[in-house]
C-alpha cells in the first residue's frame, strides 16, 4: 500500500509540473524571466518558516537570512549548517549564474583525566578503579595507574557521554568538527546544486579504512524547480534528486539546541513537490515526497567474484529501504506556524540479513506528529513546542533513510545508531559479547537481535528571548550592546518488546520498555561589544528513568569573538565542568570494556571513566 500510493503521488506531481517546466530557458538564453514571488529556500518544507531566497527579492548580495534573536553573533551559536544553501544572487535579467554556499566548524577539544599512582608493588599500567583501588569489577570504570615518573594527569580527546551526534544524551555542549559546501548554478526558475560533506578532518586525525566513510564527498545533489505558474499567492518548489528536506526544527534556521529533527531529516534519492498558498494574512502549505536508500548488502565484499554473505560478525545489513512522506501547515502573518507531518519508512528486501538469516526481511519505522511556532516580537521572544510519535515494527531490517529524535534508521550491529540503540534495545539472541550499560547488548554484542516492536512518544520544547532589546526599551537606551537567553527541553518515552534493566532483555537500564528520558537547558549570551560576547551553556540529562546514577550535568562559560557586529564569522573559547552520576560512562570506544585478543582467557579490561574537564577553541563561518 505505501509503495502504491508512493506511485501515484509521484505520477501526479509529474503531470502538475511537466507543463511548468517546459517554459524553463535553454542555459544560453539570455531572456530575462519573471521571478516568481518569495519563496521559502527548499529544505525548508516543514517547521518554522525562513526567509526568501535572495533571487526572489531576499537580502541581495548579502545571500543570508537575518539573526533569528539578537545580534548576528548571536546567531552564530545557534547555527550547525549553512542557513540557506541554495539561495541565488539577485539578477536584473535572472541570467542563468552560480553562488557558493557553505557552512564550517572546527573545534579543537582536550580532555582532562585523572591517573591514579599505582598501589604499592603494582606494576606500572595495572588496572585500577578511579580511586585508585586494585581489582575493580568486570564492566565498571578504571583506569590504568600511572607508574613512576608518569603524569597523574592524563590529556586526550573528550571522554564524556555526549559527545555522539546520533545519541539521545547529545547536546551539543562538544560538537565535532563538520563542514557542508553548496555549489549552486540556474536562476529563479530552475536550480542546480551539487553538495560537499565531511567530518573528521584527515589533516588532524590518522586516515584509514577503519574512519574513510566521516569524507562523505558529495553527499547531495539535486534539482530545484521553481516553476511560473503566473499566479501572485500560488508557488510550487520541487526538488528532484540526492537531497535534505527537514522536518521539526526547533530553531528557525538549523535543528535547535539539541540538533535533532523532531520527525525526520531524510537521506534518500527521490524527489519532493511542495505547494504554498496565500490567502490575505494566512499561508498554507501542502508536500509529498518519496524516495529510497540503497541497500547496504549491495556495498559488502566479494571473494573471487562470488558474493560473500556475512559473517557473525555482520548480522544486521538492512535492505533496500523507502520513504514516503507528507506535510501540512498552516502560517498566520509571521506571528504563528503549525504543521503536521507523517513519513513512514519501511524495506521488504528478502536479501536483508538478520539475526534470523534473512527470516526477517520486513519491516518499518512510522514518523506522526505536529509542532507549533509562535513568534511573540522582540518583547516577546519565540517559542517552539513539538510532539512526535516513533512506532516500529522489525525496525532492525530498515535502512538508514530517515534521522528523527537523534536515531538514524533501525540501527544495531555493523547499522549505526538507531531507534534500537536509543530507545527500544536489543536482546542478547544467539550473540556473544559483553553489553554495554548504555547500549545494552545493541552495536556490542555480535549477533544480538532488536526489538520486533516498539514506539517512542517525544515532546521538544525551546523558547529563544532578546534580553537587551527589553532591557534597552525599559531604560530608553540605545547602547549597542545585546542579550540572549534560551531555554530548552525534551523528554521521550519508549515502548518496547523488550524489557529494560541490566538484568532485562536489553541488558541496559537506558533502553527497553517503560524507560523515560528527561534532558533540558539553558544558553546565555551577552554582547557588551560588537566583536565580543560572553556566555555561558548548562544541560542536565537524565537518560532513564530506572537509574539516576545515569544523569549528569555539565556547565560550559564561553567567551566569543568576531571581527564585526555583522560578519560571519566567530571564535569560541569554552571550558566544560561535568558532574556525574557513579554509573555514568563516555561514549565508545572508551565507554566499552575490551574483550582483549581473540582467544585470550584473560578478563576485559576498560571502560575508562568520563572526563570531568575538558577546553577547546573553536572556528566557525558561514557563507
């Protein structure tokens, strides 16, 4: 049923747009053409809206969009991509011309650990707890102690349990380094746009087989058709393509102080036909889009030209996997925004393995909800609130086609962080391995088997104020100088199949059935001068409600500078204070224990304790 409708949504877009894509000019012609009224730039299907593209009347050669609250540099913090990728310079003869676009973040991040002395007649790297104790517990935290003539202090990269993108404890207290370019070539009807993405920058990290994939080369590239339909309030976009659309953003240009999507960001071939409809102070929004991620069984090796299929090592390949999405909204002047969004993902590939040898080939991950956007003036502030419902059935089996609630696709074993590794867990099956308390015995134990089914119930809230601007009207001033404040939250609740606890199925007291996660914040930012900010970033996270050794808080005093008030560019200089719960532990490898070598008898060592300290600098430009 969804691949029929999938069809037939696709067969009518094509006839809606074929008429309006044959007045598209040839690239020589150099007729001018008439822009068509102000369009949203295209990734913005859903959420709140963003500004025009500057070829329909934007911000000319600046080619970005305003500060969503305060300064520029304020806005600067909040961005995790480039705010409008695909936006055109402004032309008086809409020539066909090219722009570049991109975003850039490079944080260099020190962690500081602390190294107990070995214990008399210890020899120098004995395992100890981080009191310094011998003989800590299989599983637990300890650390190898420092011998004579040895630093008690131990530097290396962050070992806190926030640090992964694709983990519901993220928040973005530690980002890692990303950079995304948009080269871009048409005019206001028809856009080009090829896309560059990497992390984990090669020059400062060692490269091999084992970390290649973080160089994600080009990544996106699409079509956007803005078609002259010849009518003021009425407006299509439809992109056709490898391509982002993203939906529950709770900022006005990037995915929030947590940066997740409340219901998806999508990664897929496919296309997305949009339509925006004005009537007096009221706009209306309907789109549809569909679109496939290849199977990961297509990309494993052969030996000697005949397929090998996986080992137990490599349990769970998903199949070919397909989306289908659809979204409606409704704005009132720029004051409030709701939409509603649904995007069902699912495979039916009998080449898909699983724990079962391709006994299980079926399955989905279903996406509902709906958010609000109200923008209250600068007196007021803006306030977001979102609601989504994940509901899975074999999720395991489903290929990474979709990113909502800091899960990508099914996940487990050899698939990344998904819905499995986050909420619903995975049971021991015929796997071997030791579990870890975070992930239970998802992504660690070879072989391990995900839930059947589950859903994940999950309500974000963010609401963003200009201090000064009050501040400055009370006192009758005009003094350059700004403020910010953010508060923000999110809490999920899980269903499962599979009981939670370390003595449950999951092995994990974060995932399973009945666990409820709680995590909220706030960012303060204060501009005295127009190259300069300070601020400070506090978070609690408390990832399960069935063990409050898990939560943690973390304080971050950050101090900022740019060149101008307007520029793009900015410096941040943080220093990070953890405070952890005992049975807290940093993210893998170093959160997990170390069987050792292949047929050792002796017991795991690891996992290390989390750094309660860390500083970095980090560079960010957008363009």
């Amino acid at each position: 049923m969804r691949a029929l409708t999938a069809i037939l949504v696709l067969a009518s877009a094509i006839v809606c747009a074929a008429p309006a894509a044959a007045q598209l000019p040839p690239p020589s012609s150099g007729a001018a053409a008439t822009p068509p009224p102000a369009l949203p730039p295209p990734e913005a299907a859903g959420g709140a809206p963003t500004p025009p593209p500057p070829s329909a009347g934007g911000n000319g050669a600046g080619e970005l969009p305003p500060p969503q609250a305060g300064s520029a540099l304020v806005e600067g913090q909040n961005l995790t991509g480039a705010p409008n990728p695909t936006a055109l310079a402004s032309s008086a003869t809409d020539d066909w011309r090219f722009t570049f676009h991109g975003f850039s973040r490079y944080p260099m991040r020190i962690g500081f650990g602390d190294r107990p002395g070995c214990p008399a007649g210890s020899m120098a790297g004995t395992p100890v707890t981080p009191g310094g104790a011998l003989n800590p517990a299989i599983g637990a935290a300890q650390i190898p102690c420092a011998g004579p003539g040895q630093s008690h202090t131990a530097l290396h990269s962050p070992f806190t349990p926030d640090t992964q993108y694709l983990d519901w404890r993220y928040d973005r207290q530690q980002e890692y380094d990303w950079t995304e370019l948009f080269f871009n070539y048409g005019n206001s009807i028809v856009t080009g746009t090829v896309s560059i993405q990497a992390f984990g920058f090669s020059d400062a990290e060692y490269l091999a087989w084992s970390n290649a994939s973080s160089q994600l080369g080009i990544a996106q590239a699409f079509l956007t058709i803005h078609p002259d339909l010849g009518l003021s309030n009425l407006r299509l976009t439809w992109k056709v393509g490898a391509f982002w659309d993203k939906y529950g953003m709770a900022s006005q240009y990037d995915a929030g102080k947590y940066d997740t999507y409340m219901f998806g960001r999508t990664h897929q071939m496919g296309e997305s036909l949009a339509m925006e409809y004005t009537l007096d102070d009221f706009t209306f929004r309907l789109s549809h889009g569909i679109g496939t991620r290849a199977e990961q069984i297509a990309f494993t090796q052969l030996t000697q030209g005949q397929f090998t299929p996986p080992t137990t090592y490599e349990t769970n390949l998903p199949g070919f996997t397909l989306l289908n999405h659809g979204h409606a909204g409704v704005s009132y002047k720029k004051i409030l925004d709701v939409n509603a969004h649904y995007l069902s993902s699912w495979a039916q590939d009998y080449r898909a393995n699983s724990i079962t040898n391709a006994g299980v080939t079926d399955g989905h991950i279903d996406v509902y909800g709906a958010e609000a956007t109200l923008k209250m003036g600068p007196i007021g502030g803006r306030l977001y609130a979102a609601y989504s419902h994940i509901v899975a059935t074999n999720p395991q089996v489903v290929g990474p086609v979709l990113e909502a609630v800091h899960s990508l696709g099914g996940g487990n074993y050899e698939s990344g962080q998904g819905i499995l590794d986050n909420f619903l867990g995975c049971s021991m099956g015929a796997g071997s391995g030791t579990p870890n308390p975070a992930t239970g015995n998802c992504g660690t134990v070879q072989g391990s088997a995900g839930a059947s089914h589950g859903s994940v119930d999950t309500i974000e809230v963010q609401y963003e104020y200009g201090l000064g601007t009050l501040i400055k009207r009370l006192a009758d001033s005009n003094a350059q100088w700004d403020a910010y404040l953010a508060l923000f939250g999110m809490f999920s609740s899980v269903s499962s199949s599979l009981t939670a606890g370390l003595n449950g199925q999951t092995s994990s007291n974060l995932l399973g059935d009945g666990v409820q996660k709680l995590k909220y914040g706030a960012d303060l930012i204060i501009t005295p001068a127009s190259w300069f900010g300070i601020g400070a970033r506090a978070d609690v996270v408390q990832p399960t409600n069935l063990d409050k050794e898990q939560s943690f808080w973390v304080i971050s005093p950050k101090i900022i500078l740019k060149t101008k008030w307007q520029t793009h560019e900015e410096v941040t200089i943080w220093y990070s204070h953890y405070s952890y719960g005992m049975n807290v532990l940093p993210q893998p490898p170093n959160g997990t224990p170390n069987p050792g070598s292949p047929g050792s008898t002796s017991a795991p060592t690891g996992p290390f304790p989390p750094d309660q300290n860390l500083v970095g600098i980090k560079g960010t430009i957008w363009w």
